[in-house]
C-alpha cells in the first residue's frame, strides 16, 4: 500500500522508495553477488 506524492513513491510509514533504491545501488555488492564471486575464485583456484 503505497502513497503516491508529485511522482515520488513513499511506504506506508514515509520511505522514499526511490532514495533506498539509489542508496542501494550504491552500497556495493549484494550478498548474492559476493557468493557468486568467492563461488568463482574458488573453481579457479581448484584448477590451478
């Protein structure tokens, strides 16, 4: 159940959608993507 102000999408509780999505875009990996990562250092290493 979002609100929906001048175009700005906002929770319930007042949480600019949109902000926490570009916060997070910019936080740096996500858990899936450091899992995958190690996953692959880890298949190159075996082959060495």
């Amino acid at each position: 159940m979002n609100k929906t102000n001048q175009s700005k999408k906002y929770t319930i509780v007042g949480t600019d959608i949109n902000e926490v999505k570009r916060l997070n875009q910019d936080s740096g990996l996500s858990y899936n993507q450091v899992k995958e990562l190690l996953a692959n250092r880890m298949n190159r290493n075996k082959d060495k």
